[in-house]
C-alpha cells in the first residue's frame, strides 16, 4: 500500500483518541452501579502500569503535546478504576482509596520521569541500544494492554457472563487498536512488530465483546427462569398455607381432631334447644 502522511495521522489520531476516553464507560458504569463485581482490578491496574512505558516512548520520541498527554490521562483514569474496585468491591474506606490512588500516581509519575532522562541523552546522540530499547518499550506496552484481559476472561468464565466490565469501554479499546494498525498501514516503512502488539489487543478485546453477545442472552434467561422458578415456589407455599389454615377453622381449631368438642357442640350447637326450668319443692311454713 502507497504511503499517506494524512491518512497515517488521522487513523493515528483516531486510534490514540480511542485508547484516551476508553476508561470513561467504565469509571461512568462502576460509580453508577455502585458495583466492580465482574470486573478484574488487575486488568485496570496493568492498564495503570502499562501507562509508564508509553508515556516514555512518547516522551522520549518528542511526539505532539496530545500523544504526551494521552498516556498520562489513559493511567490516571485507569488507576480510578482500580480505587472504584478496592472501594466498591472490596470495601476499602474512602481515605484508604484516596490516599493509595494519590501515592501510585506519585510512584508512576517519579518512574516515568527517572526512566526518561535515563534514555532520552542516548537517543538523542543516535546510539542503536536506546532506539531498541525505546522499541522494546512499545511493543512491551501493547502485550501488557492484552495480556491484562486475561484475569478478565477468569471472571467471565466464573460468571458464565460478561458482567461488571463496560462492553463499551471493550469496543471503543478494541477500535483503537484497529485504527492504529491502520495508521501503520500507510506508514513509508511498515513496522510489523508494532502491527502484531496492535493486532494482540484488538484480538483479545474482540473475545469479550463474543462473549458478551453469546452468554449474556444466556445469562439473562438463566435468571428469567430462576425468578419464575421461586415465584412458583413462593406461590405453592402460600396456597398451602391457606388451604391448612382453612381447614384449621373448619375444624373448629382442632385440626379436625374429632375426640375433641368444636366450640358449637360445647355451646349447644345451632339447633339444641336449652334444657326447660324445672322448679324445686315449695317451702311449707
């Protein structure tokens, strides 16, 4: 395929606009619920982590303000999810959150920085050792980005469902890596080590946006059917209980017991006439 510088920045910037508010359904969805149960932490958390090499590969490549600023805004907003699952899944209080979430950004920020002025003086003066590493780094990126889904398909399987996990946040994720392989596409010269770490993530998002079309529907007659199941249950029980406490009365609260008197017979029933005075002898004087 010719080379388009246009068509490269585009595809380019779609695809780093993509993989830029892709946390926003997720982080939008867990407060709403008030619910993590379904999603993995581990996956936002190595989205966290995978944040620091590619803020140094950006860095370090001297690339436009928005590719700079989109790594770090992608690890900020992942390191949120990760406090909403410490917060709403495993019931850390809000200081705990807070205080951890400020203190990982701290660590990244510090890591990333140190790692830069580390490489930068090396591939600016051209050395081969810092143009590998910085490619290292990329495509170390991409595998972390993948990689990180697999707890997230153990949680699928357990639930027999996609749940807790934004299939939004999935397919915007998903188009990003479509679009940045793409961009790669129209590049002078293609990178095929860069295209298969796009292809890696775009494959493994696509197996949760399966998954949740085949075992939602699933999943949400599954629950369908047990609703009824317990209504039915519910409803036998009452029914008997009626039916008990009706012949209860008709028995005359005995339960039917016919040794013992009904409360009409001890009152002399409806149709047994009163016993007639009969006087006593007169008194002579």
């Amino acid at each position: 395929m010719p080379s388009n510088s246009v068509a490269e920045n585009v595809f380019g910037t779609l695809g780093v606009l993509c993989w830029t508010v892709q946390l926003v359904p997720q982080i939008w969805k867990s407060y709403h619920s008030k619910s993590t149960k379904g999603l993995a932490p581990i996956l936002v958390l190595f989205w966290g982590l995978a944040g620091i090499p590619l803020g140094i590969y950006n860095v370090v490549q001297n690339v436009n303000v928005p590719l700079i600023v989109q790594p770090q805004l992608f690890g900020f907003l992942c390191l949120l999810s990760w406090a909403q699952c410490q917060y709403y899944g495993n019931g850390r209080s809000l200081t705990w959150c807070v205080y951890v979430f400020v203190s990982l950004l701290a660590i990244f920020a510090a890591l990333e920085v140190g790692i830069v002025y580390a490489i930068r003086p090396h591939y600016e003066r051209g050395e081969r050792s810092a143009e590998i590493g910085l490619r290292f780094i990329s495509v170390f990126t991409s595998v972390m980005i993948g990689v990180a889904l697999l707890p997230q398909y153990y949680e699928i399987y357990k639930h027999k469902a996609v749940i807790g996990i934004s299939v939004i946040m999935i397919t915007v994720d998903m188009m990003g890596g479509v679009f940045s392989d793409i961009s790669l596409a129209f590049k002078p010269k293609f990178d095929p080590w860069i295209a298969v770490s796009y292809s890696l993530v775009a494959v493994m998002d696509s197996v949760v946006i399966i998954a949740a079309v085949i075992l939602n529907p699933r999943a949400r007659r599954r629950e369908r059917r047990r609703q009824q199941v317990e209504t039915e249950v519910v409803d036998s029980t009452r029914g008997t209980t009626v039916q008990s406490s009706t012949a209860f009365v008709i028995a005359g609260g005995h339960g039917g017991d016919p040794t013992i008197p009904s409360q009409a017979t001890r009152m002399g029933g409806d149709n047994e006439k009163p016993p007639e005075y009969e006087p006593g002898p007169v008194l002579q004087v």
